[in-house]
C-alpha cells in the first residue's frame, strides 16, 4: 500500500512530510499528546498534513517496522522530512540514533526535523542542513 501514498493522480509523487513516534511499553493513548504536538509543529511552519508512523509498544529487540517504513517511504521520495521530539526517537543509544538519522538524510531529499515541546520554526532542518 506505500506504494499509493502521496501520489497524485498523475502518478507522480507528492512528497509530504511524516512524524515518527516510538513508546516502549505500549501507550494506550496511541502517545496522542505527542501526535498532537507535532502536528501543530507542522501546521506552524506551514508544511501539509503529515503522514503519522507509529512504534507503539515495541523495543528495538523487537524490530521497529514503523522506522524500516519510514526510511522505505524516504528512500522512494514520498516523505520530504520527518518531525520528531528529537532522535531519541530512533534508539535510546545515541550512536543507533545518529545511525538513523544519518541513514534519513541519506535517503533522497528527506530531512529530519525535530521540536521538543513548542519549538519555533528556526528548529526545522531541511535536507542536508546541519545544526548550527
């Protein structure tokens, strides 16, 4: 089924922007607060509806198939860029989340933006910037 995502009738794809979520034990709330938050991010900086990948309840032991999607669906150009609390997100070690998040930017045009709580729009990396 990605392979309908942001596609335009033409065919051609209409990259849009993803917010990632991972929560270990499983959060009942589907980390709604969270969801919420980053969708205001994206409604701030003006960037269309994001697609919303979850890893609700797993641990990496696990297998993320939310975060293997997510670098599927960057690599293919369909996401643009990723919103998410920070790259905590990807792994609990700091060397696997910079791993993910080098992998990201790697893969076609995809950023990664991360807002902890309410951060303004000078946060958002586009693809290939590095922080200042």
């Amino acid at each position: 089924m990605d392979s309908m995502i942001g596609r335009r009738v033409d065919g051609a794809v209409q990259p849009r922007p993803a917010i990632y979520l991972r929560c270990y034990p499983y959060d009942p709330m589907g980390m709604d607060c969270h969801v919420r938050a980053l969708q205001e991010v994206a409604a701030g900086i003006g960037v269309s509806e994001p697609l919303l990948i979850l890893d609700n309840g797993l641990r990496i032991a696990d297998g993320l198939p939310g975060r293997e999607r997510l670098l599927r669906l960057a690599e293919a150009g369909v996401i643009d860029a990723v919103l998410v609390p920070g790259p905590f997100v990807f792994s609990l070690d700091a060397a696997e989340a910079a791993s993910v998040v080098a992998e990201l930017e790697a893969r076609g045009d995809a950023g990664w933006w991360s807002s902890r709580h309410g951060v303004p729009a000078g946060a958002v990396r586009p693809a290939g910037a590095r922080p200042g």
